[in-house]
C-alpha cells in the first residue's frame, strides 16, 4: 500500500513539474514572438509599429510627438544583431547591435542598444520597457 501510495505522489508532482515547465514555456515562446515582431519593425523602418510594443505605461510617460517619428524616418536600418540575451519569469534584457544610415548624408554607423522587456501578467503579454533606441544620442 505505501509503495502505491508513494508511486501515486510522485506521478502528481512530477505533473506538476511539467504543468509548470509548460507555463514557463509559452512565457519564453510569447517573449521569442513579441522580441521577433519587434525587431522586424526595426528593421523595416516601421517605427510606429515598433512604438505599439512598447510599454502602454512608458508611451503615456513619455509621449512620442510627429517630430520625433518624423526623425526616425530620416534613417535606414542596415543590421540588427543581437548580441547576448538574459531571461527570468518577468523580465528579459537584450543588447543589441543596430547598423543605422543617415539618409541625408548617406553615412552608415553602428549603435548599442539594450531592449528592456517586462511581461505583464494581467495582460498575459510582453511590453518593451526601454522604448526605442535613440539613435542621436551624443550627437
């Protein structure tokens, strides 16, 4: 009977065990898409895009004007490589190296920048907490 018994309870925790791994799993998958789809509208210019993954608290913080889209479409992206990557259950951190040309100059330079994601339990979704990246910074 106490074999049975024993048998019985770890079947149940290792049930648990996969349930929470499961859990863990469509985390890492939802953070993978929502870092992809952003990381595509980077790429491709779409900054408004872009905009709408980031974090609805930071865009009601720090409202982006006409201007300043208008500026970010003054470049092109030329790379976008990622360049180390770290990830618990509700925060996820990327640097990532952005190849970015002047379209007026036609210069080409190479900007870090660290994506700040946060997930968002009531939503059940990823935010980009860190905003875009300022590719004038310095200049």
């Amino acid at each position: 009977m106490r074999g049975r018994i024993g048998w019985v309870a770890a079947l149940a925790l290792a049930a648990l065990l996969l349930a929470g791994c499961a859990t863990g799993g469509k985390r890492t998958e939802a953070l993978e898409r929502q870092q992809y789809a952003y990381s595509a509208a980077i790429r491709w210019g779409d900054f408004e895009g872009a905009w709408n993954l980031v974090d609805p608290q930071v865009r009601e913080a720090r409202p982006m004007s006409d201007l300043e889209f208008q500026r970010y479409g003054q470049i092109r992206v030329s790379g976008y490589r990622e360049l180390a990557a770290q990830a618990d259950a509700d925060t996820a951190v990327r640097e990532i190296q952005i190849g970015v040309i002047n379209q007026h100059t036609m210069a080409e330079r190479t900007v870090r920048y660290t994506e700040a994601w946060r997930y968002d339990a009531e939503a059940g979704r990823w935010w980009l907490s860190s905003g875009l990246p300022d590719f004038w910074a310095g200049e």
